[in-house]
C-alpha cells in the first residue's frame, strides 16, 4: 500500500481511472470489406503515461490482451483490471506508464 501520497492504491499501481468514448460514423456508416456497414460506431479508451515529445512511445494495448479497455488501475465501479496490471509503475510491469504512453481499446 502507498503511504507517502495516502492513496488506497499500491505504489506501483496507476491509481483510479476512468474511461473515455469517441463515436464516428455518425452521419456516413462505416463500411466493411463484407459490405455491412456500422452507424454509429463508439470506441471505448483509456489512455496511460505521457506521449512523448519525439511520439515514439506510444503502445497499442489490442482487445485480447485486456479483455476490455480497461488495463491497468482501478475504476470506481470495478475491481483493479482484469488484464492483471500490465500497465502500471514499477519494473516487473511491462507497460510503464512513466516510460510509455499506452492506449487500450474495444
């Protein structure tokens, strides 16, 4: 448990977070290869880390890795993520949020 900020997260944790969403095809639906088409089209995010000023840092955190787009905190309405902290502070973490800015999807 972190103690020197008085968080109820662990210390290599990314804290509390929250979710994003971003809706396209709205007004033209999206069409695929099979010509379905999709409209609208909403895109769960989280993003981890800064973006670096060279933005040669940034990771694509893919579905089934996460199995959502929530990969590493915790937000208010669940228990910490199911993608069992791959991104979070700390060495034995993979995605380091102070070394990458990580983007996870649905």
């Amino acid at each position: 448990m972190n103690t020197t900020n008085q968080t109820p997260f662990p210390a290599d944790s990314v804290g509390l977070v929250s979710p994003n969403w971003f809706t396209f095809a709205e007004n033209e639906p999206f069409r695929l290869e099979s010509g379905a088409a999709l409209s609208p089209v909403t895109l769960e995010y989280e993003t981890y880390g800064q973006l670096n000023a060279q933005r040669t840092n940034a990771i694509l955190i893919c579905h089934a890795l996460s199995g959502s787009a929530h990969a590493a905190g915790t937000m208010k309405w669940t228990t910490p993520s199911r993608a069992g902290g791959m991104t979070a502070s700390g060495r034995a973490r993979p995605l380091t949020p102070t070394a990458f800015s990580s983007f996870a999807a649905t």
